[in-house]
C-alpha cells in the first residue's frame, strides 16, 4: 500500500498525487487516441454517444453530486443547447461561435431555474425540475416559427475552420473527446477551488455551510449555471451526431437515463459520470447482442448438457421471444436501477475503490468501511 | 355559463383521478417519508388486474373490483419488502431512484404480459348520465367523484382517529422512537404500501372508463398527480384531493379556453408559481431543523 506523505494544502489538491497516475492515464489517452483507426466504426460511434453522455454526466455531477441539488430536468438543458446550435447553424454562424453561445445561453437558463429552486429541497426541487423540462418540451413543440415544432429540425454537418467534419468520422469523435476530457480538467480545477469547497459544503449540511459563511443562494445558483452550460456544450454535440432533433426526443425519459449515468456510475466521483456513460450506452449493443446472438448460444449450451434437439429448439426459440419481447430495455433499466441502489449505492466507481482497498489491505479489509449510515429520524432528515 | 360548468365538472372529476392517486403518494409520504414515483404504475397494474379478473375472467363488476384491491394490496406489501424496506434510512434521492426503476420494471412487464394495446372495463357506470336541467353529467364521472369523498374521508379518519393511523404517523416523525416505544414500524410499514396500493387500484378501475388503461396510463396520470400532492403540500389527505381537483379543473379550463398546448403546460406552471410563493405547498407544514 502506497502512503502520500502531504506536507500541504498543495499536496493535498494535486490533480496527480502520484506517478502512478501520469501511467494510468496517458495509457487510457493513448488507447482512446488510437481507438478510431483500430475499432469498428459502429463501437466508434458509440465511444461518441459514451463521450457526450459522460459530458452530460459530470455537469449532473456538478449540481447532484457535489452540490446535493437533485435534478430530473435535464434533458431540457440538452434540448436548449442542442436548439441553439441548429437555429444559430442556420445563419452560417461559425461551429466555435454557437458552441459557446450554447454553452452560455443554456448556463442563464440554468441560472434563471437556479432562482426559483433556491427556497426548494429534495422532492421538491425534483417536481420543479420535472416541470421545467416540460414547460421547456411543450414550447420546443409550439414556438415553430424557431424550432419547426414537432417537425424536429434538420442539423447540417459541421464545418470546423473550413473543413466539414462528418459525424461519423474519426475527427468527430476527437473533438467530443477533447470537450469531455476539458470539461473534466476544468470540473476537477473547479472543484478545488473556493466555489467547488463551497459546493461539497452545500452538499454536506446547508446550514453549516452558511454559518461558515458561504452564500448558499448564490453558490447554488452557480452550480445550477454551470451544470446547465456543460450539458448545453453536450447538447450542440448531440444535436451533430443525431443530425437530427425533434422535441419528443427530449422527454423525461432522457433526464432519467442522465440520472441513471451517475447513479450507476457513483454520484461521489467524477470517474462516476464516465463509467456510467459507458454502462448505460453500452445496454443498447447489449440488447442487440442478447436478440441476435443469445438463444443460439443458450441452445447450444443445451445441447452440450445432453438437451435433445427439440427441446433445444424449444428453448432457442422461448429465448428469442423473451429478448425479442417488446419493453425488455425498459424492465432492463428497471431492474438495473434497483439492483443498484439496494446493492451497489456507491455505483461502479465504488466497487471499484471496493476492490482496490480490498487488494491494499490484503488480510484486514473490513466490509463495513463503505457502509452509509442509516438516519430515521425525520428532523435530521430535513436539512 | 353551462360551457363553463360542464368544464368545471368534468375537471373535477379528472381532478378526482389525480386526486386519488395523489392520496397514494400522500399516505406513503406521511407514514415512511418515501415518495413513492411508481404509484401511478401500481394504479396501472390494479387497472389491469381488474381487467383481467372482470373483463377476462368474466366475474362480477363488485367481486372483480374487490379480487385487484385485495391482489394489488399483496403486491403493495411485496414491492414494498422488496425495493423499500432494505433502503428505509437512506437518503430520500436513492429511495426516488428505486421507485422509479419498479415504475419502469412494471410498465415494461405489464407491457409484456398484457400487450400495448387500449383496454376498457365495462361497469355499472358505463352508460348513461344524469340530467340537471340542460347540464349533463356522465355516471362515470360522477361514481369517480363520490369515491374520492368517500375514501379521502375513510382515510382521514383513519389517519387521525385509529390507533394504527396514529402509529403510522409516529413512525414517520422518528421510526427509533416509535420502534422503542412497541410500535411495530415494519408491518406499519407494509400495511401503508398495501393500502396506498389499493388506493391506487381504486383509481385505476373507477377511471378505465374514463380513459382505456394501456401500460402508459400510469406514467402519464402518475406525473399529472404529483402536482398535485404537491400543490396540496404532500403531508396532507384532504390537501392531496384540493390539489388533484385544482390541477384537474386547471387543465380542463386551459384545454378549453385556451390555445392548444396549453392544457398540458398549465398545471406544470401553476405548480411552479406556488412553489415559488409558497415552497411547501398550500396545505404543508413547514419543517425546521435544530442545529
């Protein structure tokens, strides 16, 4: 087991606390670098959807995570942005200018929703947010002299100093993974930074975070403002690789598959949003695969078992109708979110650090170091 | 004038709906402080039990009715020992979480086994309608609107004047405390997810003939009803029932008089304005902690 001897507040807030982790990470960069020419360009495109959703991710980590604010609104962040960018794309404006102006158009609107939800808590704020992402839905869908309504708009492929850059190709997927990669630089400098302190402060208890003196109104205003601008940068990528957005495509539906990222993920760590766009992007070639692939290969197990040939048939075919069923990847993401939250609260990112400890303390790991504890007290509750 | 009240009486009934299944978050919110966002699919599922026992299985529009309370109590009482109970003391967020996640379980199961397709129960309210003067009011309508009072009622009078409504309420002010002194918080529990599941139920068989019931009838309703327990506070019985029948008359009203659209924005906005004004709802007790 590896002791970080800290001598100060330096030590302590180092990006890199050791060289193991310069290795760790240039490997991960050098893979994820020459994983376009290597992989096949439909796993390439889901590395793209793995990238923006993972963007999404740490932006909800920002104000869910580490401010302790819940939201189930924002698939209406990503809805703004991604409108930004087509309207503003009509006009010629220049990929750079309407990235940012998405960013900062979608980080007010943040703002503006920051305000009301300041004298909100809990189910609270979660109602507020759910009906803001549907008063943001029913406009989208109404407003056509901007948005076209329900007709969804058209996104034409992005052109970057000249050059068109095709959403299916290998620049593409750079530029979504240099978006993701300074969104986490930038998150993790933030997050040790005064506002980032004030934030986890919030978080912890509101009420000593303001006896310390943090201006809990004003800090979460900001959290909210900057989760809404990461998540409006992820909408303009969005909206370039689904070519193609329409309004019902923004539904509570997606703000919960964004909640689920961190969950599964860990909503203590920024590794959490990265993990979890993995595992939740992952699901759908997962489908796919149990649809095509799985009864045959179950039969087959079958038949090594000394099935006969009819009754693997049989089970080939029960198989095929179960995956083939419809609503299966909705009973899947069912059963996921609440295994979960009864089995695994601190997500994959915690099993992970499970694990490592495991290894580090070889004989003496105690199981109870991750355990929460347990509050059944209403008053405790209400923070 | 007769627009307006034919309107006003049609809201109220739709209020009703929300009303009821609003109750069911209300009931597991005052005894567990659980919000429970799968309530509108447990309405679903009673919905769909009734469907099979009276429209399937061809029994009696009263035994049929009773078979899905009685059923769907059970499976209150198992989702609750299930998802629930392990995550009693957690923050309410993974609590959240979990339910939404048997929402999604049932839908997609309740598609499965039943199909996608519009379902309708025939009842004794079908058909016909009572006249008052020129103003025509539908039975259907009218049997969802009396067993609203009736079970907002039974249930407040449970809730404030019954033993086992006062250990419920207890147990969500302190389950230790309530634990110490001989409560026994887990079946406290249990029998307030049987009873918001039946609840539920109610909800769901008085408005298949309404609206048919399809897998989706419980997430649509389901997020209609939360502005509503919340518009009535989300601690408070009869405040569940005013907000589900102000969210009901609001988007009757907003779908009639104004602009297409409207309808389903209005009582998201209206939720929005009194959360502004007043953040723990009309009927809510405000909550203070010491420090």
């Amino acid at each position: 087991m590896r002791f970080l001897f800290k001598t100060d507040y330096e030590d302590d807030i180092r990006l890199f606390p050791h060289s193991g982790y310069f290795v760790s990470y240039g490997v991960l960069l050098a893979l994820l670098v020459i994983a376009p020419f290597v992989l096949s360009s439909y796993i390439v495109s889901q590395l793209v959807f793995v990238c923006i959703y993972a963007t999404v991710g740490v932006g909800l980590m920002i104000l869910t995570g580490f401010t302790g604010q819940a939201s189930l609104g924002h698939a209406a962040f990503l809805a703004i942005g991604a409108y930004t960018a087509a309207y503003l794309q009509q006009f010629d404006v220049p990929f750079p200018v309407y990235f940012l102006a998405a960013g900062l158009l979608t980080g007010l609107v943040g703002a503006l929703v920051g305000f009301p939800a300041l004298r909100l808590q809990g189910i609270y704020l979660v109602i507020a947010t759910i009906s803001f992402a549907f008063i943001v839905e029913e406009v989208l869908a109404r407003w056509e002299s901007v948005t076209h309504g329900n007709e969804g708009m058209r996104v034409k492929t992005m052109s970057l100093f000249g050059t068109m850059v095709p959403r299916d190709g290998p620049v593409f997927y750079f530029l979504c993974l240099s978006v993701l990669i300074l969104t986490i630089v930038g998150t993790l400098n933030l997050l040790r930074s005064p506002t980032g302190r004030a934030f986890v402060a919030i978080r912890d208890s509101e009420t000593a975070a303001r006896s310390m003196g943090i201006n809990v109104s004003l800090y979460k205003v900001k959290s909210f403002a900057i989760s809404a601008g990461i998540t409006g940068l992820a909408g303009v990528l969005f909206a370039h690789k689904l070519s193609f957005i329409s309004p019902e495509m923004f539904t509570l539906q997606l703000s919960i598959e964004f909640i689920i990222v961190i969950l599964i993920g860990g909503t203590f760590s920024l590794h959490g949003a990265v993990l979890g766009a993995i595992f939740l992007v992952m699901i759908d070639p997962f489908l796919t695969y149990l649809k095509d692939d799985m009864p045959g290969v179950i039969a087959g197990l079958a038949a090594t078992f000394g099935a006969g040939k009819a009754t693997a048939d049989g089970i080939q075919s029960s198989v095929a109708a179960f995956a083939s069923a419809n609503g299966l990847k909705g009973a899947i993401y069912g059963v996921i979110i609440v295994l979960f939250v009864l089995f695994e609260p601190l997500g994959l990112y915690g099993r992970w650090l499970k694990i490592k400890l495991f290894f580090q303390l070889f004989p003496l790991y105690k199981r109870a170091t991750f355990k929460r504890q347990k509050i059944y007290v209403k008053s405790e509750r209400n923070r | 004038m007769l627009d307006f009240v034919q309107q006003l009486v049609s809201g109220i009934a739709l209020g009703c709906v929300y009303g009821l299944i609003a109750l069911g978050f209300v009931l597991v919110y005052k005894a567990t402080e659980v919000v429970n966002f799968a309530q509108g699919d447990l309405m679903m599922l009673g919905g769909f039990f009734a469907f099979t026992f009276i429209g399937m299985l061809g029994l009696n529009y009263w035994v049929g009715f009773a078979g899905a309370v009685i059923a769907m109590a059970l499976f209150g009482m198992l989702a609750e020992r299930v998802v629930v109970r392990p995550i009693l003391g957690y923050p309410q967020f993974s609590i959240i979480m979990a339910t939404i996640g048997l929402g999604y379980f049932l839908r997609s199961v309740v598609g499965m086994i039943w199909g996608t397709d519009d379902f309708k129960i025939e009842t004794p309210f079908s058909q016909g309608v009572l006249r008052i003067g020129s103003l025509v009011l539908a039975y259907d309508k009218l049997s969802v609107i009396a067993a609203t009072v009736i079970l907002c009622a039974l249930l407040y009078l449970f809730f404030n004047r019954t033993t086992l409504g006062t250990a419920m309420r207890a147990s969500s002010e302190n389950m230790l405390a309530a634990y110490y002194m001989g409560i026994p918080v887990k079946r406290v529990v249990s029998i307030v997810w049987a009873i918001s599941a039946a609840v539920a139920t109610c909800a769901g068989v008085l408005l298949a003939p309404i609206t048919f019931i399809h897998s989706n009838v419980g997430l649509v309703l389901g997020l209609k009803a939360f502005p509503a327990a919340v518009l009535g506070g989300f601690g408070s019985i009869p405040g569940a029932v005013v907000g589900g029948v102000m969210i009901g008359v609001i988007e009757s009203m907003a779908g009639f008089y104004l602009p297409q659209g409207w309808k389903d924005v209005a009582p998201y906005i209206v939720l929005l304005v009194v959360l502004l004004l007043k953040p723990e709802g009309l009927f809510g007790v405000h909550m203070r902690k010491k420090v």
